[in-house]
C-alpha cells in the first residue's frame, strides 16, 4: 500500500521545479565539483574529492526522495473540501483553553509544512489533534509540553 502525500496544487508545482532544479543544474555542479577535485592528482588522499562523491550522493538521496513523493502525490482541490469538519487543508482557527489566545493554522501534508506560513502537517501533535474535529468541539492534545485544550472556533478551506 503506497503512502499518498495530499498537496495544493501550488506545493506540487513547487516540489517538481525542486526535483527539476536539482537533476539539472544539481547534477552539474556535483559532476564539476568532482572533476576539480580528480584534477588535484592521486584519490587515494584527496578529501575534497571524498566530499565531492559525498556530496553527489546526497544530492541523488534528495532526488530520489522527492521522486518517491511526486510519484505518491495527490493533489487536493480545495474547491471541493468540506467545511463542516477539520481535515486536511482546512484553515482551522483554534482558541487555547488555559490562555484564551486565538490562532489559525492551515493543516497541510509534511512536506508543505511552514510554521512561519502558519502551515502545520496533519501528522504533527496538534494537527493530529484536530482532524475530524467540528466547530465548537475542543481537543485535548498531548504535546511535549503536555496535555492541552483547544476550541475549534472556526473551519474554512480555500
């Protein structure tokens, strides 16, 4: 059973310009990075020439992840989510029982994640949490700072 990764259209197209950028212009610098490196003379002693083969295979490694994403992708149109219940790509506003401080995050896939963009995966503690969740209900959540309450104040998608 393949492990789907739910995206927007947007961190799709995102991801296939990263795997593009990184087979084209990726490649190139790591097959002149150890060109320069071979130059040097003997391979036996060459660290940068080391580095440079390790640094290919890394970039191979990033390659062939994002393939494995790609290759999994769904991709959501958010248009057609329900607004009745927290799910994936939901903007959820939450309200923190114990401070009343109010927050909205939009649940995404981990690998469209951003806390600076109020983006957090499904897959983490609170957003975990939330799914499934209706307006009005509150989630107890166990974090790592322990266990805390949310109210889901508001659902939209879009």
């Amino acid at each position: 059973m393949a492990n789907y990764t739910y995206l927007t259209q947007g961190g799709y197209d995102k991801l296939r310009a990263e795997l593009e950028e990184l087979k084209t212009t990726g490649r190139k610098e790591a097959a002149r990075a150890i060109a320069e490196a071979r130059a040097q003379g003997d391979l036996s002693e060459n660290a940068e020439y080391d580095a440079a083969k390790d640094a290919q295979g890394m970039l191979e490694m990033k390659i062939s992840e994002l393939e494995t994403v790609l290759a999994n992708a769904r991709v959501i149109d958010e248009s057609q989510l329900d607004a009745s219940k927290v799910a994936i790509m939901a903007n959820v506003t939450i309200k923190n029982l114990k401070t009343g401080k109010q927050i909205t995050y939009k649940l995404v896939s981990e690998t469209e994640a951003d806390t600076k963009q109020m983006k957090i995966s499904v897959s983490s503690p609170i957003g975990a949490g939330l799914l499934g969740k209706e307006k009005g209900e509150v989630a107890k959540i166990t974090t790592p700072a322990g266990i805390m309450e949310f109210e889901v104040v508001d659902i939209s998608v879009g």
